[in-house]
C-alpha cells in the first residue's frame, strides 16, 4: 500500500508543475504587488480538504489527530520557516517540483533543508526540538475551544473562502488571456502544451490532498500529505539503513519529483539550470533555515498550512501566519530594501536650461 504514496506524490508533482502553483509566492505577493493571484487557490485548497475530511471523519472512514499547540516552538519554527523559503526561492513542495525541472539551486535547497530537519527530528538536535515542542497549551483545535463539531468552523471557513473566490473571478473577469501555440492537439495540448491556472491548480490540489488522507490512513498511517518528516526519514534511511523508515510518505515525497519531471519533460521545460554562486549560497542557507523551522513548527506549508489548517488546528493556523509574516520580512530585505536603496543613490536628474 506504501506504493499510492508514490502515485499520489507524482500527481501532486505534475500538478504543481503545470500550474506553477508556488505558496512562495502567495504569501510573498500579498506583500509585494498585494496579489490574491495564488493566495485564494491556496484557500480554496484548504476548504476543498477540510469538507473533504469531515466528510469522511463523520463516516467514520477518517480519524485525523490534530498536532498538539506548542506557540513558541510554532511562531519561532514558522517564522524561520517562512524567511528561508524567500532566501531558498521556494517552499519544500516548491522546492521539489522545481528539482524535478532540473534547477541545480532547489536541489541545493532540498539536500539542506531534509539534512537539517533530519538533524532537528532524528539526530543531535531532537531532543531539543522534542522539548520545544512538548511544551504545549490548552485544547489542540478551533472546535474543540468552542466545545463544537468540526462540521462549525468547516461550514464557515468553506463560506467565507467561497466568497472570497467569487470576489476574485469577478475581478478578474475580462482580463486578456495569452494563448499559446498548440503542439499537441486533444488531451496532450492540456495536459502538457499550455500551463494550468492557478485554480486548477488550488483545486486539484485540495482532492489530491484528501486522497493522500484515505490512500496514507490504508497503508497504516494516519495522516494526509507532508513534506518535512519524510525528507528526514530519506537522509536517517541513507545514513543508517534503517528500512522501516520508508514509509508511505517517503513514497509521497519521491513521487513529487518524478511526477515534476515527467510534466517538464512532456512541456518541454526541463533543462539542468546552474545559478551563481551567491545564488546557490542563498538556497543552501534558505534550505537550512526551512529544515529547522519546520521541524520546530511541526509542519511547512503543506504539513501546517494545508493540512492542519484543515483540521483548524491551531499549529496550523497560527504557523501559517508566522510563515506569512517570515515571508514578508525576508521580502524586505531581499527585494523591498535593495530597490529602495538603489532608488536612493541615483543622482537626481538635472534640467538643462533651454537656450
């Protein structure tokens, strides 16, 4: 059964590359351009799942354990966590979907960030990160606080986040749309010649997640899609041999990149792509940063920010917006700061007096 891991990671890869889907990118361009462009996809994505799953919850087909609250290990691992992907240009999903196009940079992240979150969850630091998260507060959920069924805050989050989308058509309705050149003609064309909108991607993504729940639940653990404990689990199996750490979500993982390759392939998009080397430094430490943030938080942006906000845990809620708020601080001082101080050293231009 470990092996519908491997489908599922290559469905998710595929759809992440075709789409272009980069939660990097939401929460950065909140900030930058104050664009919902790919933020409300990620929110339709978290509500597709959470109906999904208290669906199935209340069949009885499910039964999803939030993460305990740990608020400091939580705010201090998602506000690392959220600095390094703007530093590593990517998020761990976003980082393997584009080492599956062959981007030298995000495998120089990846390798970074499972070396540390191995070493924060399974090596010499566990026992720190075990004692940052053991101390934990109060009730686990949103529901639970509220003494009510997690049917309450699926219904009104479904609401306000279907508003939300009918807001953002509306506002977009009209706009031009390129059209490429069709090399393929039928399904190919869309499977593989023109990339997805981001609300293909939002909702395929939000399914495959709760697929992920019901494929990941059969193979006996219970959980849905995540990306930090697996990529540790591969660099603790390639140090120890220890085979029992090979899992359904280290099949997730693996299948990431090979569904992101096949869909570059297919796309014509892979090419190997060598950064500078100041580029390549940034990945390192961005992959470093999110390794130890996210075993700190409990979760990235899928295990925390997709998963258990589903769940409306509050780990997930309250790491997503310390992802959020990392994000926009490294946006600063990568992107805002830079354009600002070179805005400032520019002569003033000076008028010649007409003759």
């Amino acid at each position: 059964m470990i092996l519908t891991g491997l489908l599922v990671g290559a469905a998710l890869g595929y759809v992440l590359q075709r789409s272009r889907f980069c939660v990097t990118g939401a929460f950065r361009d909140l900030y930058l351009t104050r664009s919902t462009r790919y933020f409300t996809p990620f929110m339709l994505a978290i509500a597709i799942q959470a109906v999904g799953v208290a669906a199935l919850t209340s069949a009885g087909v499910l039964a999803p354990e939030a993460a305990s609250f740990a608020p400091v290990a939580v705010i201090v691992g998602g506000l690392l966590f959220g600095i390094g992907i703007i530093f590593a240009g990517g998020c761990a999903t976003g980082t393997y979907y584009r080492a599956g196009e062959g981007l030298i940079g995000s495998w120089a992240a990846l390798i970074f960030y499972a070396l540390f979150a191995a070493i924060m969850k399974f090596g010499p630091l566990g026992a720190f990160t075990e004692a940052a998260r053991s101390r934990t507060v109060g009730e686990a959920t949103i529901q639970d606080t509220l003494g009510v069924s997690h049917w309450v805050p699926t219904v009104i989050f479904a609401g306000l986040v279907t508003a939300l989308v009918v807001w953002q058509v509306r506002r977009n309705a009209g706009r031009p749309r390129a059209a490429l050149p069709a090399r393929r003609t039928g399904l190919g064309h869309y499977l593989a010649d023109i990339p997805w909108s981001p609300w293909v991607g939002g909702v395929l993504l939000g399914l495959l997640a709760i697929i992920a729940w019901v494929t990941s639940t059969a193979s006996g653990r219970n959980g849905g899609l995540g990306i930090t404990t697996p990529s540790a689990k591969i660099v603790t199996y390639l140090t120890t041999g220890d085979i029992t750490l090979v899992d359904w979500s280290v099949m997730l993982v693996l299948g990431i990149l090979v569904g992101s390759f096949i869909a570059a392939k297919l796309s014509g998009e892979f090419r190997w792509r060598v950064p500078d080397a100041r580029t390549i430094l940034r990945s390192v430490g961005g992959g470093a940063l999110m390794g130890v943030g996210a075993a700190l938080a409990g979760g990235c942006t899928i295990g925390n920010s997709l998963v258990e906000t589903s769940l409306f845990s509050y780990q997930g809620w309250v790491s997503l917006v310390a992802i959020v708020l990392g994000t926009w601080g490294a946006a600063w001082l990568l992107m805002v700061r830079p354009q600002k101080a070179a805005a400032a050293s520019r002569p003033a231009p000076t008028l010649t007096p007409a003759a």
